[in-house]
C-alpha cells in the first residue's frame, strides 16, 4: 500500500518524522531519553494533522475549496505503520512508541477515510504484538483522556475495535481486566451518544455500538473458558454491560428502526447471562446480577451500570416493538405477561420497572407507547383468576408505583399525538384501580397535590370522584343493611374526598385558589363536592353523617362564599372586555359559577337556617 505523492516526498515534516522514529530505535541511556523520543514523534505528527473535535468541525469552512487536504497526514501515518512493521528492531519500537501512538493514531484516524485505515492497522499492529495487559491499560487511558476533549464517534470506534481484540489474547486475570475495561468503555458510550442523539441517520454512533457489541462478544468468550464463582461474576457483568448498552441505544435516537439489528445482537447474550423476560422485566434479574458483582472494592463497578434496570425494561419493550427480536431467544411475551399475571408481588414489581422508559425525556415516544402497550396488557387480568398471593406488604411498592404514575403523567401532557395521550390515560386509570383501596386515594390525593399542571389535577379530581361513586355502588350491593355505626369504605372515601376538596377551594398557604389559572381544577373540586352534597341530602350516606351541621357551616363560609366573591368580581370585572382573552376567560368562569350556585344552594338546604 503506497499512498505518496509526488508533492509530498520532500515534506520537511515527513523527514522530520522518519528521523524521529529513527531515534526511537536507537539504544537509549535511561527511560527519560526514550520518552523523549516518543514525544517528539508525537509533537511532528500533531503539527502535521489538523485533529478535529468533532465530525462537524469540517463544516467552519466556507466552500469545498477550503476543506483543509489531509494527505500529509494520511502520508505520515502510513510512514509510521510502514516504519513499525519493517523496523529492524521492530519489537523494541513498538514497546517503547505503545504507550502515546494508539491515541494519537486514533485521533489522526478521524480526519479522513485513508487515515482511519492506516490509523486501524496501526493499532491492531500494536495490539497483536504488544502485551495484552498493557494494551488494556494504554487503550483505557486513551479513551478516558479524550472523552472530556472530543465526541467523535470515530476515535472511540478504532480504540473500541482494539479492546475487543485484545480482551481475547488475555490468558489470566480476566475478571480484574474486564473490571478496568467495562467503566472506561461506557462512560465513553454514555457521553457520546447524548451529543449525537439527534443525529438521526449517524452511521458512526451505529459502528460505536456495533463495537461495543464486540467488546460484549469478547468477555463471552472470556466466560467459556471459565467455571465456578468467577464466571458466574463475569456473566454477571456481561449481562449488565449488555442492559446499559440496550438502554443507551434506544435513549440515543427518535428512529427506533434504525437500533433493531443491533438491538437484535445485544438480546442474543441475555439467555447465555441467565436473564429471561421474565426476570429482567420484574427487575429480579438485575438484582441477582447485582449482587454476583457486589463488593466492597467494586463500588465504581456497580456504578458504571446504572442504566441496568432501564436496559431490562427496554429489552422486554424491544421485544414487544419486534417479535424477531423476541423469536431469536426463544421468548414468548404473551406467555411471560400470562405469568405475571398470576402473582401480585410480580405484577407490581412490571408496573415498577416501567417506570424507566416512560419516565425517560430521550427515550422515543413510539417506544413509550409500546411501553404503555405492555403495561396495559400485563394490567388486563382475569377477574376471576385470583393472583396467587392475595397477603403482601403493598407499601413497599408504593414508591415506585408512584413513580410510574408520574411518568404516565407525563406522557400524557407531553405526547403530540392524541391517541398516545388517551393510551396513557386509560393505562392511568388501570393502575389506580388495581391498587388496594385502601392505598388508593393516598395515592391519588399525593399525586394531585404534586402535580403541577392544573388540567392533570382536574382529570385526577374527577378520578376521586368516579372512586367514590364506585365504593357507593359497591357498598350499595354487599351491604344492603349497614348498621349505623358501620362505616364502609364509600364513607370512608366520602371523608378523604372531602379534605381534598378543602385542599383545592381553601389551599393550605390560605386565602381561595388562584383564579382562573386553577379554573380547571376548581370546577373538578366544586364537582366532587356537589356529589357528596346529593349523596349526603338523599341519605345514601348509610346514616353516618359525612357532612355534619359544623362542617357544613364550614364549607359555606369558608370554602363556598369566598369562591363566589372572587369568581363574581373577575366577572364583572371582564363583562366588556370584547376581546379574545376575556372571552376565553369567561368561557372558563361560567361552568365554575353554575357548579359553585349549586353546591351553595345544596348547603343552603341542608342547614336551613343558612
């Protein structure tokens, strides 16, 4: 392979550059002198080659014309690779130029197609000659150095493909080698798919993955020349190093088409690590592999995997998205869901992990929705088919139930597409119901109070309300004579319910709710509260009185006739307003005024003396 010109034959640098790698052959008196060797080479070689830091970086140009010409560096990299392969004492150069070239090799590699070649034989002829001990380390520490400096996919590609090379040649100590190894790579893989996320169609960011998918390949390898406890470690963190790499790839692109053939690939190793969609998608799998790898030393390990439980999320979701991808390892979803299904515990653990794509704000909205997709189906249980374990410590699950519910939340305000939103809100529905009624309106009421949005407060509201009516319903049929010291869970929601009601028509800092921003929420309120009002005045309050004489008294005075002052003034205040924000104001003020005359009227019957 000669690539010399006849313009560049002469090149001082180039002259400059064979003299240099000269000097690197030449018996030295100390280590001093050999590095200073290898820093001159490097010196001429970064002189020479314009490095950029990063693929956009050709664009400061103005027109083709001025694109800078790379072929003195192409040039010198040739002269390097030509010089380590033909030297005469080619093994001590090579030792003595491994421990700064494969960075800079690298580097240089980025500028053009010829010199990422050049660039690639260089440093797989480092990595077949050099120790593979130490080209772990010199490869790690030129990805950690330039990853703070540079997010060129193309770099890391060429110092990716020499891990996976070299990972194989190790003889010993693989664990300790893939412990040092599994941090740099995806921290790496961590920050560069976040500045190329938008970059739909980058074929460099696909390579960097389809290389970490090689490195993956290599550690298995490592793992079937293994047995015993080490190698269940080494699966281990195999199987995790898989979860983040799926996690990152489905967070690093809205084109969810272009991530399945190596989304296919990084499924493949989840049988040989002992995961199952079963187990990664109840989080149990994680946690097994979680704890194969804890210990006290290993800290930063366990760290570098905290996209794991995402991973196992998205590696079910993704065979929800493909049934290819599912087919490959021999998973059935719809069994896996029928499976679930049959357990509480298990079924929420599911509701749990789902928190992770949904909450995601990179993930694409065609994966949340097949998220929502699965989450409804595993929610679609047979009435008459009784979980298995009908005792278990609900509270536990709680935070992350609420998290869920959160992200469902979101998806519901952000989603552009409609169909999406009502998806996510029927999902929302789904869980609430699930929940055991006595953790239900804590739930709900927590969500409301946490919420910012005031429409998401008013859709909540009015799932208190449909709650209420259902435990009416429900009360009305199993307890057709109810003592009157029995109080049932409709009045036991009747009372929670009425609290909220406070919460919303007299906040807690005082005074009555911001109006109109909170038109949404209030009206919801006023609803709720004129429900309770009918119930408890035609006496379907089962004899316990949820609205007593003082409480009644409360709610006109405090709650009702404050409202009406503030609604009233801003009414009066924008009758004439003739423009296109008043009428949209009044518009928002008339159902508020027409609930709130009611629910003043149905107070005013029930004391009388009002």
């Amino acid at each position: 392979m000669s690539i010399k010109t006849a313009s560049s034959v002469s090149d001082p640098s180039l002259l400059r550059l064979r003299e240099s790698l000269e000097a690197c052959a030449q018996p030295l008196d100390d280590v001093s002198e050999s590095n200073k060797a290898v820093a001159k080479v490097v010196e001429i070689l970064n002189s020479i080659s314009h490095v950029p830091q990063s693929e956009h970086d050709v664009s400061q140009y103005e027109d083709e014309n001025s694109v800078p010409d790379f072929s003195i560096s192409e040039e010198a990299l040739y002269e390097v690779y030509q010089y380590l392969s033909n030297s005469p004492s080619k093994q001590m150069v090579i030792d003595v130029l491994s421990m700064d070239l494969p960075q800079v090799a690298a580097r240089m590699g980025t500028l053009s197609d010829k010199c990422h070649e050049i660039a690639k034989n260089i440093i797989e002829l480092f990595v077949s000659t050099c120790n593979p001990r130490d080209m772990i380390a010199i490869l790690c520490e030129a990805l950690a150095v330039q990853v703070e400096e540079s997010k060129a996919p193309l770099y890391y590609l060429l110092l990716f493909n020499g891990l996976a090379q070299v990972l194989i040649s190790i003889q010993r100590r693989h664990l300790e080698q893939v412990k040092v190894t599994i941090p740099v790579v995806l921290n790496v893989l961590s920050k560069v798919s976040v500045v190329h996320l938008e970059e739909e169609h980058n074929k460099s960011i696909t390579e960097l993955f389809e290389a970490s998918v090689r490195i993956g390949g290599s550690i298995q390898e490592m793992c079937k020349n293994m047995d015993g406890r080490r190698k269940e470690e080494l699966c281990a963190i195999l199987g995790l190093y898989i979860l983040h790499n799926t996690a990152l790839i489905s967070k690093s692109t809205q084109n969810i088409s272009s991530c399945i053939s190596i989304v296919l690939h990084m499924s493949k190793f989840l049988p040989f690590c002992g995961f199952s969609y079963f187990g990664l998608i109840t989080g149990s799998d994680v946690i097994t592999a979680i704890r194969r790898i804890s210990k006290e030393d290993d800290d930063d390990l366990v760290r570098c995997f905290s996209l794991s439980n995402d991973g196992a999320s998205l590696s079910v979701i993704w065979g929800h998205i493909n049934g290819g991808i599912a087919n490959s390892i021999g998973e059935k979803l719809e069994l896996v869901v029928k499976e679930i299904q049959r357990s509480w515990i298990e079924m929420w653990q599911a509701v749990g992990m789902l928190k992770y794509p949904l909450s995601s704000v990179t993930c694409a909205w065609e994966i949340k929705e097949h998220a929502l997709e699965l989450l409804s189906n595993i929610l679609e249980r047979d009435s008459l088919d009784e979980p298995k374990d009908q005792n278990f410590d609900f509270s536990s699950f709680v935070p992350s139930i609420f998290t869920t519910l959160q992200a469902i939340q979101m998806v519901m305000m952000g989603a552009m597409d409609a169909s999406l939103r009502k998806k996510a809100f029927v999902v929302l529905k789904k869980i609430i119901s699930a929940i055991p009624s006595s953790d239900r309106f804590d739930i709900l009421k927590a969500l409301i109070t946490n919420s910012t949005s005031p429409t998401m407060k008013a859709l909540l509201i009015d799932m208190v309300r449909e709650q209420v009516a259902g435990q009416y319903q429900k009360d009305a049929k199993n307890n057709e004579n109810v003592n009157d010291q029995h109080v049932t869970e409709a009045i036991s929601w009747s009372f929670s319910a009425l609290d909220l009601v406070q919460v919303i028509l007299r906040p807690p800092e005082g005074g009555p709710p911001p109006f109109p921003d909170n038109s949404e929420p209030v009206l919801s309120a006023l609803n709720l509260l004129r429900f309770l009002l009918i119930k408890e005045s035609t006496g379907q309050s089962n004899g316990t009185k949820v609205l007593t004489q003082q409480t009644l008294q409360n709610i006109y005075l405090e709650w009702l006739l404050p409202l009406r002052m503030l609604v009233t003034s801003i009414r009066t205040d924008n009758e004439d307003g003739g423009n296109e924000f008043t009428d949209h104001l009044m518009c928002g003020l008339n159902p508020v005024l027409l609930v709130l005359y009611r629910c003043i009227e149905l107070v005013e019957q029930s004391t009388k003396h009002l």
